[in-house]
C-alpha cells in the first residue's frame, strides 16, 4: 500500500465527532420538545374545556370514515362530510381531521374522550416533527450550528406547546408548512441549471421533484388551514432570487422554464387540495372542480365574523385592541422575552443583510415571515394562534442573529461606534446562553399547569 493510499484509509477510518455531536445534540432536541408537549395528555381530565377542540370532537365522533374514492369524494352522500353530519357550518381544514379519524379507527380510539386524547397525541407528534424541519431548513439556508440553535429555540418556544396540547388544526398546518418551506429553500439553493451538471435529459426529475413536493406540501397545508395559501408566495420569491442570479444571456431562455415549474407546483398543489379537502368541491366525482356553495358561504360567514362586520359575541373582545397587540403577545409570551427580543433584533439584522449586503438568499424566508405578520398580526381578530405558522421563522432567524454574533469576524462599525470583533463574540456568547437558558426557563414554567 503506498503512502497516497494509505492516507485515504485513515481518511475514512477517522471519526466525524461533529456529525456526531449534531445527531446527539439533535436526538436529544427532539426527545426535549416531546416531553414538553406530550405531558399530561388529558390535561382538563376529559372536561373538554377548549371550545374549537370540543367541537372537532363531535364532528370526527360523528363522521364515518369511506373506503372508496366514489364513496369520498361524493360531497352529497359521503359520511365523511361534516356537512352530511349536521355540521354544516364547517370551516376548518378536514385533512387533520381525517388524518384523526382514520388514525382512531386504525387504533381502536373512537368516541367523544378518545379521539381527542388521540388527536393531542397526533398534535404533539406533528409539532415534533416540526421541530426536525426547524432544523433542516435552517441548516439548509445556513448551515448545521444554526439548525440546532433554531430546533431548540422552537422546541421550547412557548406557543407551539400549548397548541400541541390541543386536538386543533394548529399544529398540523405547521407541519405541512414548514414542509413547504424546506422545499422552498431546496429549490433556492439548487443549482441554476443541473442539466448542465448532468448532461442528461433523463435526470428531469432532478429538475422537478422539489417542484412537485412544494406544491404537495402546501396542498396539505392549505388543507389543513386555508391561510396556509399564502405560503404560495415564496416560490416566486425563491424563483426570482434563482432568476436574478443568472448572468444577463441565461435570463431570457430560463424565463418561460421558470413560469412552466411554478404552474407544475401550481397544479400540483390544487390536486392535494382537491384530495386533502374533497368537500369543498360538489362532487360526485374527483375531475367535478365546482365549488361547494355551502363551503363557501361558510368560508365567507368567516371572514365576515373575522374582521368585524358582524356583531359576532366573541369577536367583542378585540374592540378596541391597540395595532401591537398580537405583537405584544408573541413577544411577551408566544416567544417569550429573551427568544422574542433575539427574533426581533436577528430580523432588523436580517433586513440590513439583505439590503445593504445584497444576501438575496434571505429574502423570501424574511419577506414572506414579514408579509404574514403584518397580515395576521393586524387583522381584527388577533388571536396568538393565528401567528403560529411564523414561530419556526422567528427561531431561524433568532438562531442566524446569534450565530452571526458568535462568528463574527469582522469589526462593527457605525458612525463613531465602534465594536471588536473578539467583543462580538463575547455578546455572542452571553447573548446565546441568556436567550438559550430563558426560553427554556418560559418553557419549564409554563409546562407546571400541565403538573
């Protein structure tokens, strides 16, 4: 064995430790975020004290679950269809519902008690893998260090353990969403042109899979809340941060491609819906695409109830509500204080990045997070709920604040203010341990109601 050789062999005989470290460190995030959000399961002893939960009860204890595609997308007939169940007023995503309703039927857990214990469960299952798409997008827009410290931040961000306590759409649609978003950083970090890497027409499917899987990813996010929609902006965004990196010759040829993969996850995202969400449309059959009026004016009566055109009882409460309300609320106790304040400074410093620094990169995870916020955040209704799908964003963006801090490299220079970089790191330092040990300290404290 020559010496070149041998060298190669001790190459791969030698231990990764931080490969290592990063599964350890991950497995053990992951284990964290669990035990938060699956303790005490029954939690109100059976009273059934959340009044969306309560009702998703009834409707998943009187809906019988099809097995034929005539039978299920019958919007008429179907005993799946809430509507078919005197639940005609029915404005909530049915895929989480279904998925409940077949998981209860798989496993012996029907009725009234049962299927909201086993939706808890199903809820604190699709927040933890949330958790793990934390990670994945994070590391794949930045890199590992800033996946861990965002799954961690998440996973003790206080907001998506209650809502994980509670058999809602809440923390199904942020699964899917989240799903969404890795694929919208897949397709932005891709290549500008892998056939050209491959020099095969038969590796299309390169091409296209992240296209596909967006487009599904959202369908059922969209299926589980339909605010999720809205998630649809970031593949323009992600596609034209693609197309302005291109060099001025390669732009006209790649224009109409790029319109063609949009339309595809378009498409895509449409027939997961039809799927994911059957009663929206009137059926019988699935290539029947008109809208179920009844759906409809339901969806309607919502947005009515939503923006306080109608003297709804409920909506009263958020008479007279300042503008930063729900800003309050995330930052006080969705977040909680030292998680909200590094989200908040990590988002101005984000904002300056891609201004100032040209990191176009950034873009569609901190334009979209920003769109949504002021969307939700300033509507009539601001419940904390309605902010959830930004919460792993806010943890990305927190966790690249700080690890920018931790690794600066360079001096911060601002008129006659000037800070070393060795003392960048030392805020860096202190600022991880305080936002790290805080956050976790709202989620111990929070957790006592459930002991």
């Amino acid at each position: 064995m020559n010496v070149e050789t041998e060298q190669k062999v001790q190459k791969t005989r030698k231990i990764d430790w931080k490969s290592i470290l990063v599964i350890v460190s991950l497995i053990t995030i992951i284990f964290a975020g669990w035990s938060f959000r699956s303790m005490n399961n029954n939690w109100d002893e059976s009273r059934h004290l959340h009044p969306d939960e309560r009702y998703l009860s009834m409707v998943i204890n009187a809906i019988e679950p099809v097995w034929t595609a005539r039978e299920y997308f019958d919007t008429a007939t179907s005993p799946l269809n809430p509507g078919n169940k005197d639940f005609g007023f029915f404005v909530y995503g049915t895929l989480p519902v279904f998925m409940v309703r077949y998981a209860g039927e798989w496993t012996g857990q029907v009725g009234y008690d049962l299927n909201t214990l086993l939706g808890r469960t199903l809820s604190a299952v699709m927040d933890t893998i949330t958790i793990l798409l934390t990670f994945f997008i994070a590391k794949k827009l930045f890199n590992r260090w800033v996946g861990l410290i965002a799954a961690v931040l998440y996973a003790f961000a206080v907001l998506p353990i209650q809502l994980a306590h509670f058999m809602t759409v809440d923390s199904f649609t942020n699964t899917f969403a989240m799903l969404t978003v890795l694929m919208a950083v897949i397709i932005l970090k891709r290549p500008l042109s892998i056939s050209e890497q491959t020099g095969k027409v038969s590796q299309v499917w390169l091409k296209l899979w992240p296209y596909l899987a967006f487009g599904a990813a959202l369908g059922m996010a969209t299926a589980s809340k339909i605010n999720a929609i809205s998630l649809a902006l970031l593949l323009p965004l992600a596609e034209g941060v693609r197309y302005y990196r291109l060099e001025k010759q390669g732009k006209e040829p790649a224009f109409l491609p790029m319109l063609g993969r949009i339309g595809l996850a378009a498409v895509m995202s449409f027939v997961v819906f039809r799927i994911c969400q059957p009663y929206a449309f009137d059926g019988p059959g699935f290539l029947n695409f008109s809208i179920n009026q009844n759906w409809w004016l339901s969806m309607r009566s919502l947005q009515a109830q939503s923006t306080g055109e109608v003297d709804f009882p409920p909506a009263l409460q958020w008479a007279r509500r300042p503008l930063w309300f729900s800003f309050k609320n995330l930052l006080l106790w969705g977040l909680g204080l030292p998680l909200g304040l590094a989200a908040f400074g990590s988002t101005i410093g984000m904002a300056f990045n891609v201004l100032r620094k040209k990191n176009w990169d950034n873009l569609p995870l901190l334009a979209w997070t920003l769109i949504y916020a002021a969307w939700q955040g300033l509507a009539w209704v601001k419940s904390m709920r309605y902010l959830m799908p930004i919460y792993p964003l806010l943890a990305i963006i927190a966790a690249w604040g700080l690890w920018q801090l931790l690794t600066a490299s360079r001096d911060f220079r601002w008129k006659k203010l000037k800070i070393s970089n060795k003392s960048l790191r030392a805020i860096g330092i202190v600022a991880a341990a305080l936002v790290l040990a805080g956050t976790l300290a709202y989620a111990f404290a929070f957790s006592q109601i459930y002991t």
